[in-house]
C-alpha cells in the first residue's frame, strides 16, 4: 500500500513520543521507507535506538553527527520526503512551525519540505485551547499543513479533554487516506473559474463584488494535488498560485475577459467549476476620462448584461462534467435547483448567505450538494480545503 512512499516521521517531546513507536511499525509494515527526524526532547521520552531499529536508518536529530562531523541536509530530506508527518506535536514545535523558528533539525526539515506535512497535535486541554495554539494551528492550516485532530479522553497530566494524540492507527490511516487519494485525478484537465469581476465605469471606477477567490484556488490547490491539469481563470484577487501540481493561471479583470479566456480552455477539459462570482452586467459604456461629479443629485450608470459563462459553456458541451455555484439568501433550495437547471449543469454547490460559517471572506464553509439527477447532499461546516476535496469526490462520484 505504502511501497515505495518516502516519509519523513518527525517526533518531538510528547509523552505521546511512545505512540509513534507503534505508528512507525505500521508505515514500515506497509512498505514505506521512514527516515525519523527527533528533535533533542524528544530524545528525553523514547531512545533513538528504538526508532532506528524499527525504520532500519539511523535517527536525525541534529545538524551534525558529533564524532564524525557529517553534515545531515534538511534540504535533501525536505526533496527526499513524499509525505512529512510529525506526531506527536507539541505546542512548542507547533507554534515554531507557525513562525518559521528554524532552531533545530526538525523544523527546519520542515521549511524545506516540497510535499506535504501532517501533524498529530498532542498536548494538555489547557495548552490546547490557549487562543495562542489555536492561532497557531489556524495558521498552519492556512499554510496547507494538514492537521489530524487530536482525541478527547483521559491526559498525561490525569485531566480529561481534549488534547491527546490521535491513536497510531488513525494517523496511520489519514496517510494511507492520503497516497490513495492523491492522483485520483491524473490525465484529467480541468477548467476553474475563480475570483470576483471588475466591470469598468471609468479608468479609477468599477463595480465588483466581494469574491476573496478562496474557495476557487482552494479547489485548484487540490485539484493540482489530485493529479489534474488545471486552467485556473481568475479575476483580481490578492493570492497566490497553489504549488500543487500543474496549475496554469490566466489573470483578468472582467466578465468579458473571463468568457474569452474560458472558451478558450473548454474545449481542452474533461471538468469545468465555475466558482467565480461573475457580474451580471457591466456598465454599458465605458469613459476613457474620470466621470466628474456634476451638479445634479442623482446619476444613472446604464448596464448591459454580460455572458453567462457557466450557461454558455454548459450548453457547448462535448461531454465536458460541469459545475457551478449558487449563493443565495432565500429560497436556497429551489432558487439552486432553478440555477442548475437553466445552466445545464450536472451539479451545483450551494452556500447559504445566511450562514454564519458560509460565505465570502471567509475560510470556512457550508455547503449543499444538488445533482441533476435530483440528490441533495448536505455537509458540515468545514474549511475551504475540506470543502474543495468533497467537491471533486461528488464530481468524481457523479461523472461515473
Ligand atoms: N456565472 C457565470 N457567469 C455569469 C454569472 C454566473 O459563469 N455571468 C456562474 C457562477 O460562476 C456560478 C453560477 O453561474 O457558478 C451561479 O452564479 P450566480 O451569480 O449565483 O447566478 P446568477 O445566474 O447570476 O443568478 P443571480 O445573480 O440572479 O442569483
């Protein structure tokens, strides 16, 4: 299952140190080629020995071997490294990667790691929900770590709460959930539409909307992540390019551009997301001079209609899976239902403004599911990245 996986298990001084003991003879038993990174607490719970028995590979701990002088690159472990895990994290490790302390191996095999990197949390309730290590953790999140929530139960300390690791064998499954999962989508070229519009009134006006563009790039990001060739159309929006895979990124700034751009790149794809939230009209006429204030008390702004892109492309299919978004204030249900069939899509995500984990602005969502084939699949609330991976499994679901 794990053959030929490279990871990289970083410990650090966690009482939960001896758990790992367990979650390293799973990986090695499912084929995987461990390196074992401790930092010099960690050493203080469980010997090195135990850990370079099990991986059959010496322990990394410091930057040098005392006795030899050889020099252990955390960059090449960093490229080595399909998939960094670190369990047990503790708060000070945790906070460290939050900011970037590179003080010792670990960490800094942590800022040198091209892949990704799961942390098993592990800690007292108390440190736990300190508003510093919930920041923390809210920052690595941001920063694409991913995070195995740590369990409720009976602590170190003889308090209950939450705060203690996650059993070996759970962490062990998120990592084989994770190479499984992974290239779900290789050979598959998608088209995303992300961002808000700019409709230009005047060369220093425009009408827009509040878009951040984070659930689009979040979908890109995975969709990258999962293997796909994306073609991600944006409009101004303050983020950057997913490093994840192979993202192609086209800026522009109106509703025109977007459809020009978009048309373009259908025709190529196997899957289209229209996640932008695309103006529905645009000044009619443009000033190439600022529009001066005159003296009357009101001003009409004329506005045409522009191109529907999720409709117009849905309806020029060559068997392309598409998927659109709906957000709504009332009526949710019926006005999605509307929207999904009038666009000819297959399927369409629907968020609640009423919501208070839904929205723009936001790194959470809520969404709601609608196929064509009339299923409605509510979820949780979860974070955009969460929300972008049960997207793609619907679409792979569906497109079935
Ligand atoms: N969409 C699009 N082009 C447009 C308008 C919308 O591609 N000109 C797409 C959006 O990306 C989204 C879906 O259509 O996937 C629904 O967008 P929304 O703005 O909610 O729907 P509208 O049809 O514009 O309806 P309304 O604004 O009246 O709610």
């Amino acid at each position: 299952m794990l053959n030929g996986k490279h990871i990289v298990l970083g410990i650090t001084g966690g009482i939960a140190a001896y758990k790992s003991v367990m979650l390293l003879r799973l990986l090695v038993k499912a084929g995987a080629e461990v390196q074992v990174v401790m930092t010099p607490a960690a050493k203080e719970f469980v010997t090195p020995v135990t850990f370079a028995s099990l991986s059959s590979k010496p322990v990394v701990s410091e930057f040098f071997t005392a006795n030899t002088g050889e020099w252990h690159s955390h960059v090449d472990l960093g490229l080595w490294a399909n998939l960094m895990v670190i369990a047990p994290a503790t708060a000070s490790t945790i906070g460290k990667m939050a900011n970037g302390i590179a003080d010792n191996m670990l960490v800094t095999t942590y800022l040198s790691a091209k892949e990704d990197v799961m942390i098993a949390p592990a800690m007292d309730l108390d440190m736990w929900r300190h508003p510093s290590t919930q920041r923390n953790i809210a920052q690595l999140q941001n920063d694409g770590v991913i995070i195995v929530s740590p369990g409720s139960g009976e602590l170190a300390s003889g308090l209950e709460g939450k705060g203690r690791m996650a059993e070996p064998q759970e962490i062990f499954q998120e990592i084989q959930k994770y190479f499984s999962k992974k290239q779900d989508l290789k050979g598959k070229k998608v088209l995303v539409t992300a961002g808000p519009t700019y409709e230009n009134i005047d060369p220093v006006r425009f009408i827009g909307n509040y878009s951040s563009g984070k659930m689009g790039f979040e979908i890109a990001r995975e969709l990258g992540k999962r293997g796909a060739e994306v073609f991600l159309i944006t409009g101004p929006v303050s983020l950057d390019t997913p490093k994840t895979g192979n993202i192609e990124r086209t800026d522009v700034t109106s509703a025109i551009e977007m459809f020009e751009q978009a048309k373009s790149k259908f025709p190529l794809c196997d899957i289209a997301i229209f996640s932008a939230a695309v103006a529905d009209y645009a000044p009619d006429k443009v000033s190439d001079k600022k529009i001066k204030r005159e003296n009357e008390e009101e001003m009409v702004i004329r506005l045409k209609r522009n191109p529907d892109i999720a409709a117009y492309l849905s309806s020029h299919k060559n068997n392309q899976f598409t998927v659109g978004f709906a957000l709504e204030t009332d009526n949710e249900i019926s006005n999605a239902k509307k929207k999904l069939e009038s666009k000819k899509l297959d399927i369409i995500v629907l968020n609640s403004l009423n919501d208070p984990d839904a929205g723009f602005m936001k790194d959470t969502n809520k969404i709601k599911i609608l196929s064509k084939t009339g299923e409605i699949t509510s979820y949780d609330p979860k974070t955009k990245r969460e929300v972008a991976n049960d997207i793609i499994d619907a679409i792979l679901r569906y497109s079935k």
